[in-house]
C-alpha cells in the first residue's frame, strides 16, 4: 500500500498559479510541479471539500486549474468529529480565528488516518513550533496526527520495503 497525502489547497495553488515574480514563491511553485510529476505517483493522494472550497474561490480561471489539478483525487469525508477536533486544536494550540479552515484540514487529515500532509502553508501548517503543539494536542486525544510537511520534504526514493 502507498503512504496517503492530503493535498491542502496550497499546493494545488502553487501547482497551476502564474509564474510568481518572488524568487521563493517561484522556487516553491517549481518545487511542488516537480513533485506532482515526480512524487505523485509515490503516494495516494486525498483532498477535503474545504479544498475543493478553497480552490473554488477567486478568479475563475484559475480555480478551474485548480480543480482540474485534483480531479481525479478522492475526496474523503468530514465527520463531525473532526469539526470537534478541529474547534479543539483552534483553542488549545491555540490557532488564530482565520486558521479555522487549517484547523480543518489537521482534523480531517488526522481522524481519516492520513500519514502526510503536505502544504506550503508556512504561518499555520507547516510551521514548527505550531506543528509540535498540534502533533501534541492529537496524541493527547487519542489520536496519530499526520506528518506536516512541505513538497521539498515528501519524498520517496527507493523500493516497496520502506512503505
């Protein structure tokens, strides 16, 4: 079996978005086509309807690449636990008000048993000091988070022994 990755919605932004004029953003937009080419077929992929959400806002052109991008993705369910879990995390880690969605995306990654989350979201997700609190908080629940990580960090290399 293929380790599963939950997509959170950065990374089908940075998948399919324009070229940024940033040199870090245009590296990380480099960093996540190569990985979708690359690593992808590595690993079974899911997405939440909060990501179906997200990438269906803004300009409607893009958000049509960005569906597309996760077309042939499954779309796991929410169950009201992770609403729970997520309320939770928003409190005890604690998360800022705006990071609810992200809170979401934790919580639904974690009750779905999902191994990687993988996310360009630096302020909320992918940060250290939160990611520590929120690994804490889900074990303290009962429950195994995901391992949070970046494209730069999800890869694999090598044959079927280590999965």
């Amino acid at each position: 079996m293929k380790p599963r990755v939950y997509v959170e919605t950065t990374v089908p932004s940075y998948l399919t978005g324009r070229p940024s004029r940033d040199l870090l953003r245009a590296a990380h937009q480099q960093a996540t086509r190569d990985w979708w080419a690359e690593q992808r077929p590595n690993f079974d992929l899911v997405v939440s309807q909060f990501v179906l959400d997200e990438c269906a806002a803004g300009d409607p052109a893009a958000a049509a690449e960005r569906l597309v991008a996760l077309a042939d993705i499954p779309v796991v369910a929410t169950p009201d636990a992770a609403v729970e879990l997520a309320e939770d995390l928003a409190a005890r880690v604690p998360l800022p008000p705006r990071a609810r969605t992200d809170a979401l995306h934790i919580a639904v990654a974690t009750l779905h048993r999902v191994e990687y989350l993988l996310t360009w979201n630096l302020t909320h997700l992918a940060n250290a000091v939160l990611r520590a609190r929120v690994e804490q908080r889900c074990r303290d629940l009962g429950h195994t988070p995901p391992q949070i990580c970046t494209p730069l960090e999800l890869k694999y290399e090598g044959g079927d022994e280590g999965r």
